[in-house]
C-alpha cells in the first residue's frame, strides 16, 4: 500500500512539474485555488432582501469584474435568507471597485452595505469550550 502511495505521488508530482495550474484545476473548485494562492477578495454585503438570489447577487456585482462566488447566508431551520451574503472577486482591484460603486445602493429594494469581509473567528476564541457537567478529578468524598 505504501509503494502505491508511493508511485501516485511521484505521478501527481510529474504531473504538476510539467502543467501545474491545470492539474490544480482539475482537482479544486476555483474558488478554493484562488483563495488558497491569496488574490481573491471576499466582500460582506448586509441589508439583502429576502427575495435576493444568488444568480441576481452575482449578476449584481459582475458589473464589477470576475465574481468568483455569490453566496446568501439562510437560516437553518426556515431556509430563508438571514439578510446578508459574500461575493468573491478574482482580484483586490476588482472588489475595491465593487465596493466604492455598491455599498449604500439600492438592491431589490433594499439599501446594501459592502465591505471587506473579515476573516473567521474561533467560536471559542482560541480557548477551550466551556465544559458541561462536574470536573471529572472532582472527589466528592462519597
């Protein structure tokens, strides 16, 4: 099994050495290898209608530049949009503009606003979570 492992990887790696950026390609959703090199930019948009779609969201900013992804956060248990989303931009440049022309305009109705989106935070905010029940090194002398 590891000479199988092995060899794939040997193969994976020729392949890489001669064409790169296709076997990436093949192998990853674009978004995920453009924000894995760095070079996308992700907006926050707030103040969305409800009847806001993704295909029109993206529609609205492609305007813009190469919108890489649309997304439109929605509730778990209503399946109805919670109001916000992000748009993914091929380039800084790109979104900077997005974000200058968009943010205060009226979309379906509603006044957006836009953003750089911020980056990801711990839900536990790098602690450990808060534990449920007595320690277990509690002795209560019973």
């Amino acid at each position: 099994m590891a000479a199988f492992r092995g060899i794939t990887r040997a193969l994976t790696q020729r392949s890489l050495l001669s064409n790169p950026s296709a076997t990436l390609l093949q192998n990853h959703h674009p978004a995920q290898f453009i924000s894995y090199r760095g070079i996308a930019s992700k907006l926050f948009i707030g103040g969305l209608s409800f009847y806001t779609t993704e295909q029109s969201l993206s529609e609205a900013f492609s305007q813009f530049g190469q919108v890489v992804e649309a997304t439109i956060i929605s509730d778990r248990a209503s399946d109805r949009s919670k109001g916000f989303g992000f748009v993914t931009f091929a380039s800084e440049d790109e979104a900077q503009k997005a974000i200058t022309e968009m943010n205060g305009k009226v979309l379906n109705g509603r006044v957006i606003y836009v953003e750089t989106a911020k980056p990801t935070r711990s839900r536990y905010r790098d602690e450990m979570p808060i534990a449920r029940g007595p320690p277990e090194s509690m002795d209560l002398g019973l």
